[in-house]
C-alpha cells in the first residue's frame, strides 16, 4: 500500500513539475503581450473599434475612448509638440499605450508582456488598416461603416490577442 501512494505521488509530482515548468517556460517563447482593452481612434477623438477582455467594460468604451484621445492632444498641444507624440502613461503597474498611424492610433489600456511585440504587430495592423483606408481616413466622415474592411481587420488583430489573453 506504502509503495503504490509513493507511485501516486511521484505521479503526481511529475504532472505539477510539468505544469509549473510550462507555465514558466511557455510565456518568455512566445513573447505574449496581453491587454485588457484596445481603442482605435481617429485623430478627431472618434472611437473607430473597442476591443475588450471583459464585455461589461463596453458600455462606457466612448467615453474612455475620446477621454485618451483628448489626453494624447493636451500632451502633444501643450506639454511639447516638437517631442512627437504621445507613446505611454505609467500608472504604478498599470500602463496606457498609444500606437500612432497617420490617419489612426491603438490604444492598449493595461498591456502587459512583451510590449515591444505588441507594438510591432499594432504597427503592422495599422499599416494594413491604413493602406486600405487612407484617403478615407484623412477625409474621416465620422461613420466608421465608411472604412474597407474596419471590422475584419481589426476582428483578427483582437482574435489573436483573446486567444493570448484567456
């Protein structure tokens, strides 16, 4: 009896070590950068997109949305235009990111992991975004259903990153 619970046990140790050993191993591979909510915003403060991890956050997604495109103006305005724009508010452990296109800017609300991955990959989605959309961009009418492909694009930008966040 004595040997078939150190059998269990070992089993047991084996199973937890693994666990532990991928869980600590598998985020530095892989780079994860992980968010709690993103923003695609206009430069006119217009909330194009909202991607959130929790879907009670949603509701007030405009609000918050024009609140950080207002922050970004205020800074760039007043603080000093000439240092460019806006890239990152540090609240503690709390972060605010603003990835600036042209036309648009991703705004990541508590980015966690590899935040230069996470940047790279905003830029690339930007890109896409903002070579199927430029002119339409620049002449912004205020309706997002005007954009090519808005919600695609931007349904597979936030596919993967709810697949990294669950």
């Amino acid at each position: 009896r004595r040997a078939h619970l150190d059998h269990r046990g070992c089993v047991a140790g084996v199973v937890i070590s693994l666990l532990v050993a991928q869980c600590v191993l598998v985020l530095p591979v892989h780079n994860r950068a992980t968010v709690d909510q993103l923003f695609l915003l206009h430069p006119n403060g217009v909330v194009l997109k909202h991607f959130s991890r929790d879907p009670l956050r949603s509701s007030d997604s405009d609000i918050v949305g024009g609140m950080l495109a207002a922050i970004q103006m205020f800074v760039q305005d007043s603080v000093d235009a000439d240092a460019g724009p806006l890239q990152e508010i540090r609240f503690g452990e709390r972060n605010r990111l603003f990835i600036r296109g042209e036309n648009v800017t991703l705004a990541a609300v508590d980015a966690r992991g590899n935040p230069g991955r996470f940047v790279e990959r905003a830029n690339r989605f930007i890109g896409e975004l903002e070579r199927m959309n430029g002119h339409a961009l620049a002449d912004f009418d205020g309706i997002a259903e005007h954009l090519d492909d808005l919600d695609a694009a931007f349904r597979r930008f936030t596919k993967d990153l709810a697949r990294r966040n669950a």
